[in-house]
C-alpha cells in the first residue's frame, strides 16, 4: 500500500486526509483492483490513529465505491467500476474550471491571462513532486 502521510496542522480532518490519499492512490492506479488493503486495526496501528477512525475511511470509502469489504476476509480495491469514478473526477473539475472562467470573466480577466494563471499553477505543482 502507498505511504499515506497526516498532517496534525492541515485543515481537514485526519481520516479525510487517509480518505483522500487512498482515493487518490487508487485513482492514479498505485492501488490496483482487487488489491487487498491493510486490515482497519493495522491501519490504525500504522498511523497510529483510532480504529475508529480507519473504519471511517473504510466505510465511506465502501459507500463511495471505492473499496469492497467481505466478512472475514478483509477490504479490497473496488474491481470494475473505477473508471466511472474517474469520469465523476473529470465532472468535478470541469465544474471547478467552469466557475474559475466565470469569476474571470465578471472580472474582466482575459483567457490568455487565465490559461498564464494556469501555467503557472502547473509549475508551481511540478515543483512540489
């Protein structure tokens, strides 16, 4: 499984950051279908947070479609369906991006200087990796 890092000085709340990074994972393919995922107790044990926050992560991840749980065999990366959750990613941005050309437009900013604001947030993440 990947190294899933938590930050005690972040604002979301540390079993949305473990969420996000598992979620993530599996979007980028890092976690592949059918994947067994730790245990909820030895998640916790790794981050050394509550069970009860991994079973969180678990059960909302399983609610999402992310993962699977069977009784007494362990949770596993959801087979199948990742493609339609990549699509509902793809949807999200899009929305993002089409509310970042309308502030930009009722602000009379123009495209060329959306798409500079663009590369530069682009550079600005290459930078971090």
């Amino acid at each position: 499984m990947t190294k899933i890092i938590i930050s005690n000085v972040s604002d979301p709340p540390i079993y949305q950051q473990i969420k996000g990074q598992i979620k993530d994972a599996i979007l980028r393919g890092e976690l592949a279908e059918g994947e067994p995922l730790p245990s909820i107790r030895a998640l916790a044990n790794d981050l050394r947070v509550s069970v009860l926050t991994t079973r969180r992560v678990y059960d909302e991840l399983e609610a999402e479609g992310f993962i699977t749980t069977k009784a007494g065999k362990g949770s596993y990366v959801a087979q199948g369906n990742l493609e339609l959750l990549r699509e509902s990613k793809r949807r999200m941005v899009e929305e993002k991006l089409t509310e970042a050309w309308n502030a930009a437009r009722s602000l009379g900013i123009s495209k060329s200087e959306l798409y500079q604001m663009m590369d530069l947030l682009f550079e600005e993440g290459d930078s971090e990796e």
